[in-house]
C-alpha cells in the first residue's frame, strides 16, 4: 500500500540527519582548522541564527505558495550546504564559507521542518492516506500532566526516581 507521506519523512530524515552531523565535526575544526573555541561556537551558534526564520517563515510561505515548492529546494540546498561543513577541517575552506555553510543549514532544516511536519500530516491522513485511521491523533495532544508527579508520556524517569522534572506541569493540564 501506498504511505505518500513516507517520501517527504524520509527527506525530513534527510535533512535533520545533515544538520545533527555537524557537531562531532567541531572537533575536527579546532584541531585541523586551527580555530579557537570561541569561532567554533559562533560557528555552530549561527546555524541558530539560520534555524529560527527558516521555522518562522516556511510555515506561512508554504501555506501560499505549497509546500513542495519550499521543501524541495531546502533539500537541493542542504547538499552543498553540508558540503561546506564536511570540508571545513581543510584549510582551503575559509572561516566565512563556514559560517555562510552552517547559516545556510540552519534556513533550509528550518524550513524543512516547518513545511515537512505540516506535509506529512496532510499527506497521513484521508484522502491521502485511505488506510489512515481518521481517529487516531498524536501522542502529544492526549497526555496529561499531573501536579508534583511529574508524570506524564514525557518524564517517566523522573517520577520513578521521586524527583520532580523542571518541565513537569505545575498544575494539572490537558488539551481535551
């Protein structure tokens, strides 16, 4: 059977695969690129630079223009753009090509993952996906939080241990 959603989860694969791979890269810029420990955080922190209009502006744009017009191209970019980072350890590849590289990937995963979670959920459901369960809703709506238990889908750890989380819900909420 048919799952149309599985190809644009595969290219959020993709792309977030891409932009997890640079940190163990930063290594490899301060021992074979000579860097310092500050240019390789600003480095790195760039890509946040990128990440947050990329997440703030592709869902709206996606919503007028489509959302493989938006997607497709963040895939095609993120390519070079990880090119870029894999070569940074070469002395041939200069400081600013790492900080445009690592801004470049944090536009596109931003990008991609806003018009990607919004293509894959239409893309799961009917009409899309006829085998799809019209009933079934994510995880995420349906958990509760419960005062001081820290319980939860999200902290099971933390109630057995007896501690409370920090991010446990003071009070007692729900989304239904």
């Amino acid at each position: 059977m048919s799952r149309p959603w599985l190809r644009v989860a595969g290219a959020l694969f993709a792309i977030g695969y891409g932009a997890n791979q640079f940190s163990p890269l930063m290594v490899l810029y301060r021992e074979r690129g000579h860097y310092s420990a500050v240019t390789v955080a600003a480095i790195f922190a760039v890509y946040v630079a990128g990440l947050a209009p990329g997440l703030l502006a592709g869902g709206p744009a996606s919503d007028r223009w489509g959302r493989r017009r938006l997607a497709l191209p963040a895939l095609v970019v993120s390519v070079p753009a990880s090119g870029v980072l894999a070569l940074g350890g070469v002395p041939v590849v200069s400081e600013p090509a790492l900080y445009a590289g690592r801004f470049l990937f944090g536009l596109v995963t931003g990008i991609a993952m806003a018009v990607g979670t919004s293509w894959v959920k239409e893309l799961s459901q009917p009409p899309w996906d006829p085998a799809a369960d019209p009933g079934a809703a994510p995880a995420a709506p349906r958990s509760r939080c419960r005062p001081g238990s820290g319980s939860g889908r999200w902290s099971p750890g933390c109630s057995r241990s007896g501690r409370r989380c920090r991010w446990s819900c003071p009070t007692s909420c729900t989304s239904r």
